[in-house]
C-alpha cells in the first residue's frame, strides 16, 4: 500500500513537471509579441495606472469602476517599470497558471494523456492568447474562473466544506477582476446542483455560508457599478441570425472559422467512437464522468448563451467576455478526445495506436499554432504605434498634434516618449475624468491661437471628433493628407493662408 501510494506521488510529481513545461513554453512563446502595439483599451489601463491614488479613485466614481481591482493591482504591478512589456507579464503569468491549473485538473480526474492533452488546448486557444498580450484583466479572471470550478470538483469528490470555501474565495476574485467571467462558476454550480442533486442536498448546511458571502458580494458589486452600465453602451446589438451563430462559438471564436471546425470535428469524431463503444461493446461512461462533463460543458457554454440571449434584449456580449470559459472549452474536448483514443487504443495494436494518435494530434497541433495561434498573438486591433511613429517622423517644430481622447493620449505619449520624442499638443479639457469622453477644447480662444499644422490620431470611436474637424474646417483648415494605419488614423489638417 505505501509502495503504491510512492509510485502514485511519483507519477503526480512527473504529471506536474510536464504541466509546468508545457505552461512554461506556452508563456515563453508568447514573449516574441509581448511588444506589440497597444489597443485603445490598454491606453485606457496606462492613462488610469499612472494616476495618484486619490485620483484614480475620483476617476472610478465616474468611469471603470468595475476595473478598479486590476488597476490597482496594475498600479502596484507598476512599481516595478512602467514598461508595456512588463505590464503585460503579468496577463502572461496568469494565461501559464492557467494552463497549469487546467492541465492539473484535467490529469488528476482522467489521467496524464488527458492533463497534457487539456493544457496544450487552453495553451493554444486564441481568445486566451490574445488576453495574454494586453493589459487587462481577462486571463487573471480565467485564472480564479477555473480555480473555482477545481474547488468545486474537489468539493463534490470529498468531505467537509473546505473546498467550498476556496470556491468561495475564487468566485470573488473573479468577480473583482470581471463581472462576466461570474458567469463561470456561477453556472458550473448550477450544473453541479443538477447533475448531483442528492449531494446537494445531504451537503445543504456547508453551502449556506459560502454561498450566501458569494451571493451578497455578486449583489453588492452589481448595485455599486450599476450606475456605470452606459459603459458598455458601445457594444453592437446583432442585427442578423448568422451573427447569433457566429457569436456563439464564444470561447472558441478568438481563430476563426478554422479553429471552429477542428474543434467541433474532435468533438464529434470523439463523441461517435464513444457513442460506438457503448452501443457495440457495452463500455460506457461512469455517472460521475457523465457529471464531470457536464460542468464542464456548463463552464464552456453557458455564460456565452446567456450574453448571448440577453444580447437579443440589451447589447452585453463582446468575445472576450467569456475568455474565462476557454479553459472549460480545453477540458471538454480533451477530454472527450483522450476517452475516444484510449477506446481505440483497447480495440487496435498499442504501438500503431499511438503512433497514429501522435501524428495525428501533431499535425492538429501544429496548424492549430500556425493558422490560429500565431495569427491571434501577433494581431494588431489598434495600430498605436505606427501612428506615434509616423507624428514623430513628420510633425515639425510649431505644429500642434490633437489627441481626442484619454485612450489615445496614454497610447500615444507612451510610444513618444519611449522614442525620446516630445510633440506640442493641441490643448484639453481641465477635469475630464471620463477615459473616452472627447478631450479636446474647442474654444474660439483656443481654435483662434491654434498653429498653421494640426495632426489629429482619429480613432474611429471618439464621439466629437467630427464635430472638431467642423470647427476647424469653419476656421479656414482643409485637408492634407489622411494616413491609415489599423484600427486609427492620422489626419494633417492645413490652415489657408
């Protein structure tokens, strides 16, 4: 008996090794883009982190409430350098203990093939990816998002209320870091509850308390940032079924139609060789896999359904709002394809089994980093820098660059001056907390004094900027010259002489 329990520890210690490794290059990797040129909504995090502390708290008492946990975090995080790519690491750490903790969870319910298998998969998933190369806070929430959902499987395969607790404490944390990924443990619970009733039940008295503090605290956080929902007053309500369909790949939607339909096509080769095994040669699931698969299907699903049919009401979902459901997305595929070979394994010769096997999750692999992957860590929403690049190498001694908003100011200066470039800026509003609130003054003062050359990053989104370019063409600018890069343009405005 404790021989066995040694090798079993030993085979959990080498499991792990693995899980880090892959966690570990899955991270590294990403270094090669952690450079990129920052979106909009990391010029909002960079504008919001280098305020004082009171001031950051004034500007949360009109705008980003919800993101106040991260930016103070950040702010600490800050600390150390001021640098994007350090900024970033810290998306980048949570994305490999994300692999980790999933990989873990995985290979400790089915075994080392499916750990490893899961982990590749959440280190491969593109929305994941492109969560890790920014500085907000939608890996830290997958993270707490699938250490919940662990806590909770442990809690159903043992005693007392511990577990609970730390699911408890990991919904929180979620909770803090976005109010959507809630939406994970949340609905793995509810699964949990259905699938296991009688569990719930015998086990109702260790429920009370932790479920209560993450009930309060949910109801507590949505009250207090209630005020502040015109925020995502920007999201696009559907305007077609084809898009509905589309959105609902959730998690799966960061690598496009490709990634999709490997995924599916796993999916239901798994689930038909499955579905052969019970019907042909009576090996069928146990009830607590049926259960496990479940919550992890209501993790993957779930929260993008329900964005999704409140959608059709009021416009709330976006794709990186079910980020933390990536996770749940890995451990049902890969699992299902781990049950799926080790069937096939038990009816062909092992040694052609396994070689087939590797080649064929080698080959997925490989086009899955290539076409997806790679695709998702190297793009570019908003070209940020190209636009600073350009001002720095064409705005003269004189000229004037107009910023509209926070957003664009942060995004700008950071690239300017990390370049050791110093530009004069067309003047802005005193006391303009909202981040993407038009910043500009547009007094006759200001319009009347301003220089013969106005360069002005136009974003796209920036409600005024129109208007601003009206005002200066009454005032006798014309037209230059518009240069486009991704996502933001530039525009050189000329006075007639």
């Amino acid at each position: 008996m404790v021989g066995g329990s040694t090798k079993s520890t030993a085979s959990d210690r080498s499991t792990n090794a693995i899980l880090a490794v892959v966690a570990v290059i899955a991270s590294a990797a990403l270094l090669l883009w952690i450079d990129k040129s920052m979106y909009l909504d990391e010029g909002a995090t960079l504008y919001s982190i280098h305020l004082s502390w009171g001031a950051l708290w004034q500007q949360s008492r009109v705008v980003d409430l919800v993101l106040l946990p991260y930016y103070t975090l950040l702010h600490l995080w800050m600390e150390v350098s001021d640098n994007l790519a350090w900024l970033r690491s810290l998306s980048v750490v949570a994305f490999g203990l994300t692999v980790f903790v999933t990989g873990h969870l995985a290979s400790r319910l089915a075994g080392r093939l499916s750990g490893v298998l899961v982990a590749i998969l959440v280190a491969t998933n593109p929305l994941l990816i492109l969560a890790a190369l920014s500085t907000r806070p939608y890996t830290l929430s997958a993270l707490l998002a699938a250490a919940s959902v662990a806590a909770l499987v442990r809690w159903l395969e043992s005693e007392g209320a511990r577990w609970m607790w730390w699911f408890c404490l990991a919904c929180i944390g979620t909770l803090l870091f976005q109010l959507f990924s809630t939406l994970v443990p949340l609905c793995a619970l509810v699964v949990a509850a259905a699938t296991t009733p009688h569990t719930f039940r015998r086990r109702s008295k260790e429920l009370l308390a932790p479920i209560g503090i993450v009930v309060v605290a949910l109801a507590a956080f949505a009250a207090v940032t209630a005020p502040q929902q015109s925020q995502i007053g920007w999201i696009v309500a559907f305007d077609h079924s084809r898009s509905i369909v589309s959105e609902l790949t959730g998690p799966a939607a960061g690598g496009g139609g490709l990634y999709v339909t490997l995924m599916l096509g796993i999916v239901l080769i798994s689930v038909a060789l499955i579905a052969g095994a019970w019907v042909w040669h009576n090996v069928r699931p146990t009830r607590h896999e049926l259960d496990l698969l479940a919550i992890f299907f209501g993790w993957a699903a779930l929260p993008t359904i329900i964005l999704v049919v409140v959608s059709l009401v009021k416009a709330v979902y976006v794709d990186r709002y079910v980020t933390a459901s990536a996770p749940g997305l890995a451990l049902v595929v890969g699992l299902l394809a781990a049950r799926s070979y080790r069937i096939a394994a038990e009816r062909w010769p092992a040694r052609p089994c396994a070689l087939a096997g590797g080649t064929v999750f080698g080959i997925l692999t490989a086009v899955v980093v290539i076409f997806c992957s790679v695709p998702a860590a190297s793009a570019i929403t908003e070209d940020l820098q190209g636009a600073a690049g350009y001002l720095a190498a064409h705005v003269k001694r004189g000229d004037e660059i107009a910023l509209p908003d926070h957003s664009v100011a942060a995004g700008i200066d950071y690239y300017l001056q990390h370049d050791h470039t110093t530009l004069a800026r067309w003047p802005q509003l005193q006391d303009q907390r909202y981040i993407e609130r038009f910043d500009l003054d547009q007094s006759s003062q200001v319009i009347a004094r301003a220089p013969k050359n106005v360069w002005l990053v136009n974003d796209g989104f920036t409600t005024g900027t129109e208007t601003f370019l009206f005002e200066l063409w009454l005032n006798h600018y014309e037209l230059v010259r518009t240069m486009d890069f991704t996502g933001v343009q530039v525009v050189h405005l000329r006075r007639k002489d």
